[in-house]
C-alpha cells in the first residue's frame, strides 16, 4: 500500500493546471480531451450527447484483460473526482520518472474507460441533476434520460469486471459518531434488499478493505462507508446486479480545504492505487470481513457551532447551543457564489460537531440590531466603522441604494438591506444568523454576521461575509 503514499505525495507533478476551483465548466475540459486524441495511449471518442446536445467522451486507455469503467460527473456539482481523473490522464501519458513501471503494470493488466462528465448540462449550471431535473442516479431502470441511457449502453457493451461511480457528498457526514468529516466514504452497493453477496458483489468489497488502507495513510480517521441498504433505481446497486463489481467512492468535507483540491489529490492516489490493486488481483488477499468494520457515514456535523450561549426567550433565560450551516447561493458572476447562512440546530447539540466550534460560556446571545440611518455609499464603511458598528450590536446596515453589482468573491462588509425593506434578525430555525455574543458587563466579544464569527477582541477581523438581505 505504500504505492498509494507515493502516488499522493508525486501528485503536483500531474496536476492539470488549467481546472484550479471546482465550478468548472464543460467547456474547459473538452480542449484537455480532445488534446489527448493526439497521444498514442489514449482513444478518445464523443459516444453520445446530453439533453442539450452538449458532448459526452468516452476515453479508453491499456490493453490488459481485466476492463475497468469509470465514471464521473453524473450529478453536475460533484466534479471532485473529475479533477482527479484529469490529473490521471496526464500521469498515464507522463514517460521517464520514478513510475514508469507503475503505469506500464496499470495499462498492461488493465483496459480502462473513463466517462469524465457524464451530466455536462448540470455541470454547466452547477446543479445535481440533468436539463429534465432528472436525478441521473435513479433512472437505471426507467432510463428516460439520454445520459442513463448512455451509461446502460455502454456497461453492456463493454461489460466491464469492474466499475467506479465517482460523486460528491455532503460535507456534513461524519465517521460514524466521531467529530471528523467522512472526507472520502465507499460503498459496494446491494443489488437485493436481502443484501446478499455473491463473487460480484465481495469482489467489489475486498476491494475497498484495500483502498481503505490506502487512504487511512492520508486522512487517518477520516474514511467512512455509506449504508449497504438497497436503493433499487440506483445505477451502483444495478450494475452491481448486472455483473460488475461496482465501488462507490464519494468525496465529503475536509476543514480547510472547500475548492476540494487536497480531496482532489487524494482522489488520484486512491483511484491509481485501486487500477494497481485490480490489475495485480492482489483484492483476492483483504479480508471481506474488515469492510464492515469501516464507520458507517451519519450526518453529524455543522459549519459552525455555538456552545453554551445563554439566551432570553419569553420571558425565560435559557443555555442552548446553535448549529449553523453556510450554504452557497449561485451569483451571476460565472463560476462564483456567495454565502446565505442559516440557524438549522437549537437546544442539546452534544452529539453534534461544528467545523468550527465557538465556546459561549458566560456570553448571551442577542440578535443583530439593523443601523436605520442609510448609508449612501459603501464608501462610507470604513474599517473603523465597521468595527465600531458590530462592537455596538449592528449586524446589518440599510442604503439608499442596493450595490447588486458587488463580486461575489469581494463578499459584503455586513448585511445590507434596502430603507425600505423589512428584516429581522430574531434567533429561530431557517432563519438568518445574525446575532451578536455579549460580555457579562455588555461588551460584544463576537458578532456573527451571515453565519460567520468576527472576534472583536482578538486581530483586526476581515469583514466581508454579509449579504444583500
């Protein structure tokens, strides 16, 4: 398993340089694929089109016994392993360094076939399902959609011994009732309620136990396995059925890490890793037993969590704690977003963990007071007086006149509404975070300002997560 390691910390050298964020488009990696229609290890083809007529490629590499399909993408905003098979195709056109051998085994003992964007249309708008608001992965059966169509023609003609489903998950998932984020969980799906495991299925399983190994050398602690029970209109759980041992892989949440490039990374190493582990059948060797033993994903965790705050609610002086999470609301900057938070957890959240946690001992929270005096420019919120505005309560500020034009990647310095809109900042379930901690002696220590903290005690905050209310 040192291979694996090795792969990780060699990934710079493969990275394609051009795909840096994760809201990519279709455009930017059709050149990259019609590029390696020049290289000798690879046969790229356009084998069907999306619903809106956009380009799906078929890209095929090796010549060994044992097929292998891969496929990314099928829900538009889940373009992690995307990336990472980017980075793939470039390290198996790489010649003359220290994996020369490594990729002479892959391609020898393997014949490879990636489907590096299987819903370019809900790529394009950053959405999970495709132009019909079909859910790609529930449509095995119907297959009403031109992708799934796709997909089923290919994994029959081909009929691959192995098959990768690639997605995206929420980052909120933990590793079963630990505070650490499932950065990458597997799953080889059930074909029956009964969960039953034939050569097929254990094939896929033994598999995992080795990849789980893999991945534990990056993320210790951080790799969990999704519920083996059946979802019937799933492509895994029928491909499975169909007689190809199928491995789930979904990327999560990492802290520090939301363009998912790290995850990225390790998505190269893993996928590289298991090709070597299928191509040498050295799966036969892992324990089928070992892949129960893998944490299930439970969904655990928040943006940001409030501990011990005291608050006031009719009349009654209570401790709660306030999970938040941050959500990212398409601008229309292309490939940019902003933030809208909001309150989804109040009360006990003992079993539940933040990315960030705030201890509130002995603060109270109180709402965001909105500043009815308009402003005319944002000029006017100078660094000093913003500061001085939130270490008085103020969360939000009302204009004259709305800046709609703002960059979503300069953010706002406090929420802004309009002198005449109405808003309210009262703590309550799916409503806004806007609140502000204070001091016993009534000095505010943090705001919180669409979901984000500012400590007013410590270095100078960066004040720039608000929103136009």
């Amino acid at each position: 398993m040192k291979l694996g390691k090795t792969l990780f910390d060699a990934h710079s050298a493969y990275r394609e340089p051009t795909i840096t964020h994760r809201r990519f488009k279709h455009k930017d990696i059709v050149p990259l694929l019609e590029e390696l229609k020049q290289h000798p290890a690879f046969q790229v083809q356009v084998v069907g089109k999306s619903v809106e007529q956009r380009d799906i490629y078929l890209v095929k590499a090796g010549t060994g016994p044992t097929k292998v399909m891969l496929w990314s993408q099928m829900h538009g905003d889940e373009p992690t392993a995307t990336m990472a098979l980017l980075d793939i195709f470039n390290f198996l056109q790489a010649s003359g360094d220290e994996f020369d051998a490594v990729r002479k085994e892959i391609l020898e003992q393997n014949t490879l076939y990636f489907i590096p964007m299987l819903n370019p249309d809900g790529t394009d708008v950053y959405k999970r399902r495709n132009a019909l608001n079909i859910d790609l992965n529930r449509d095995a059966i119907r297959l009403q959609s031109p992708e799934a169509r796709l997909l089923k023609a290919l994994r029959d003609s081909l009929k691959p011994e192995f098959g990768f489903n690639l997605h995206d998950q929420s980052r909120f998932y933990t590793v079963g009732t630990t505070p650490k984020p499932a950065t990458i969980s597997f799953l080889a799906p059930a074909f029956d309620y009964k969960q039953t495991i034939n050569s097929v299925r254990e094939r896929a399983m033994r598999t995992i136990v080795g990849l789980n190994e893999v991945v534990q050398q990056f993320i210790p602690g951080q790799v969990a396995k999704y519920s083996d029970e059946h979802e019937p209109r799933a492509f895994g759980d029928n491909i499975q059925k169909w007689g190809t041992s199928l491995i789930l892989i979904e990327s999560g949440g990492m802290q520090g890490d939301p363009e998912k490039q790290y995850i990225r990374q390790i998505n190269f190493a893993t996928i590289l890793a298991a090709l070597q582990i299928i191509g040498s059948k050295s799966y036969t060797r892992f324990e089928r037993a070992e892949y129960y033993k893998i944490p299930e994903n439970q969904r655990n965790l928040f943006d940001l969590v409030l501990r011990d705050v005291r608050y006031k609610e009719n009349g009654k002086n209570c401790v709660i704690d306030v999970g938040i999470l941050q959500e990212e609301i398409d601008a229309p900057i292309p490939q940019q977003f902003y933030y809208k938070s909001s309150v989804e957890e109040i009360g006990d959240m003992s079993v539940f963990y933040g990315y960030q946690e705030l201890d509130g001992k002995g603060l109270t929270l109180v709402p965001g007071k909105v500043l009815e005096t308009p402003l005319n420019d944002l000029s006017e919120l100078t660094h000093e007086r913003l500061l001085q505005l939130l270490s008085e309560g103020y969360t939000t500020v009302r204009m004259q006149t709305l800046p709609y034009n703002i960059n979503p990647v300069e953010q706002l310095p406090l929420n802004l509404v309009h002198v005449s809109g109405r808003v309210s900042h009262a703590l309550g379930l799916d409503r806004m975070a806007n609140f502000v901690l204070r001091q016993e002696d009534g000095t505010v220590r943090y705001a919180i300002v669409n979901g984000f903290v500012y400590d007013l005690q410590g270095e100078r905050p960066r004040l720039f997560h608000g929103v136009v209310l």
